[in-house]
C-alpha cells in the first residue's frame, strides 16, 4: 500500500524526524524525543503536524440537517464560528469515528467543516454522500484532506505564539471551541482553540501548498505522534482504532465515555439505540487505572479483578512522562469503575496490581 504523505514531509526528513506510517499516512512519530516533547508542551509550548487527520466540508442548503442527522450532537446550537465534539454513529449506536466540527464563521456561507480520523476521510465522505442522496437533501459534500494542512500548536504558551504568528493579540483571545478566520505567513486560513492534548491550544487549517510557511511561523519544539498519544492519555482522550473500533471493538459513546457529545433530542442515525443505552447504562465502561507496580500495560492485555478472574482488555497504556506513573485505560464492567477500585493488568503474563483511577489524568 502506497502511503499518504503530508505536506510537511520534506521539512520532517531535514529536521531528521522518525517516521511511522498511521491511519494509512507517513507521519513523524518523534523529532527529539517523546519525553522532550511531551514536558515542552506540558509547561511551554510545542507544534505538531496533524494534515493526516481528515477534512470534509459540507455546504448548501441542507448542509445543517445533514450534519444534524449524521452526527451525534446538537448541530443547531452550534453558531457561526463556533466548534462542537461529536460522534458518528451507526444505527445501533456504534461509534464509527468521533470528529471536531466547525460552522465555519459568516464569511464562509454557512459551510461546516468535520474531521474524521486520519483514514476515515474517504469512508466518511462515502457516507455523507450516501446519506444525502437516501434522504435526498441539497448538500455539497468535499473531501479536501490533501488541500488542507493542520497544524496543531499546544501548550500554556500557545496564545503568546498564535499572537505572534498572527500579528494580531486579539486572537489570544479566542474564545474555547471557537474558530476565526486568520492570516499567517500571508497565507488566509482557519484558526481554531480547539486541541488534543489537555492543555491550551490552537489547530490552525492552512491551504497545503502553504504548510510549511505557516509550520515555520511557529517557533518552538517540533512534536511526533508519540507525545501526541502521551498528552491524550493523561488527559483521558480517546483514539479511534485504539479505545474504540467498530469491527473489532465495537463501544457507544455511553461506553467510551462520551456520552456528553450525545444530544437524544435531535434525530441522528443511532439515536434511538443510544436513547435506550442513555436510560438503562451501559454494562461497561472505559475506566482508567494507574499501575502500582513497576510495568506499562499495552493494548490487548487482560484486565483481572482481585479474584483473578478476567474483567476486561487494555485499550491503551503508556509509562505517563508528566505524571511519571504508568496508566492505561480499558473497557470493565461498571461496577468496577469506582476510583480506587483494585484490580490488575496481565504484563508479559505476570498479574501487575492497579487500581482505578477518575479520569482525566492529568487536567490543567
């Protein structure tokens, strides 16, 4: 399989990044090291180059029921420049993908722009596609992941480094989940407080041909996927095709945690099975754990209780380089959810004690 590459590559292989093909895209994993990058955004400031993640946008009349009806939250109270956290799912309430969405500010015409998980762009496009024809509403729907680049700029630093960018202080100021038009390095783009990692942070949305301008105006520690997952686990993030998946892990957002981005009173595909799980509970529950002894719990790995019977599976694990403990998160049983809860990770087939932990990890 040929993989995607992102626009930014050439100045990745200058910097002498390590690479890793994820989500069917070449992306740099690390530039320095994880620990480095993770701690420089944790308390300064750090970039990561994120173009493998999708971008859709979707125009026309019918643009605001067909997000309304392929999403999980309540599009309509999303106003023009605002953002909203959603999932799609399926007719049985299975998450298929979770997305940022964007109702792009006025000057846009009433466009949203989502972004499905890197890899999920062409089926989420397919899916629009096939939904407005079934429902026969007049949308537009483009798939612009390989026009657009994404660069996410995180840390308590980061509205000082947006201000300088931008030339603009205003934009320090961008209020949370919302995003504004913004020029950087003379290239017009999107600039939203949106962000992955627990901290501060901005995403900003620039024309390709333009990403490594826009990457350069940024000075400050260049950051890998590697300390992107660190950052998302502390902060109790979810990953798509990690702590959930719909073939091989199929969860609702009950289940995974994210039940706040379901709105049961709008009409969504999986709305009426998610109305359901809302009013009865979900059997289980994604919970996280820290373990009390010397180990890093990966995914797959088997979750006991103090019994010694087999509860639950990792969904992810890491030794956390901030809160320098390992943690991990995996789907139990909910009357196993309560912090402090004592049960135990299977390491190399070796019983590791843990215990629950309330999520997020780490919260600034």
């Amino acid at each position: 399989m040929t993989l995607r590459t992102p626009p930014l590559a050439s100045s990745h292989e200058a910097r002498d990044a390590t690479v890793t093909e994820f989500g069917g895209w070449e992306m740099p994993v690390e530039f320095d090291s994880i620990r480095t990058e993770h701690e420089s955004v944790r308390e300064r400031v750090g970039k990561f180059d994120v173009s493998h993640m999708g971008e859709i946008v979707v125009s026309g009349p019918d643009a605001d029921e067909l997000m309304n009806r392929l999403t999980s939250n309540d599009v309509r109270a999303v106003d023009a420049g605002g953002a909203q956290y959603a999932a799609i799912t399926d007719s049985e309430g299975v998450i298929l993908d979770d997305t940022m969405l964007y109702r792009l500010p006025e000057s846009h015409s009433d466009e949203f722009l989502f972004v499905p998980n890197a890899g999920n762009d062409v089926a989420m496009e397919e899916r629009w596609n096939a939904h407005r024809e079934e429902w026969n509403l007049d949308a537009t729907v483009e798939n612009r992941t390989e026009e657009y680049a994404m660069i996410a700029v995180q840390g308590p630093d980061s509205a000082d480094l947006v201000a300088e960018a931008t030339g603009d202080d205003a934009l320090a100021e961008l209020p949370n989940f919302t995003a504004t038009d913004a020029t950087i390095a003379g290239s017009e783009g999107l600039l939203a407080r949106t962000g992955y990692t627990g901290e501060d942070g901005f995403e900003v949305i620039f024309p390709w041909a333009d990403a490594e301008a826009v990457w350069e105006a940024f000075d400050c520690q260049p950051c890998g996927l590697g300390a992107r997952d660190t950052l998302r686990m502390e902060a109790g993030l979810l990953l798509a095709g990690q702590d959930f998946d719909s073939d091989e892990n199929p969860r609702n957002p009950y289940e995974a945690g994210i039940g706040f981005a379901v709105d049961t009173d709008t009409e969504f595909v999986g709305r009426d099975a998610l109305a359901a799980v809302e009013e009865s509970g979900p059997d289980e529950r994604l919970a996280g754990f820290e373990l009390d002894e010397r180990a890093v719990a990966r995914h797959g790995y088997e979750i006991r209780n103090t019994e010694g019977e087999a509860i639950g599976t990792v969904t992810s694990g890491t030794m956390a380089p901030y809160l320098n403990t390992p943690i991990g998160l995996g789907y139990v049983p909910t009357e196993y959810t309560e912090p402090g809860t004592e049960v135990a990770v299977v390491v190399r087939g070796e019983a590791k004690d843990a215990h629950i932990r309330a999520l997020p990890f780490y919260e600034r």
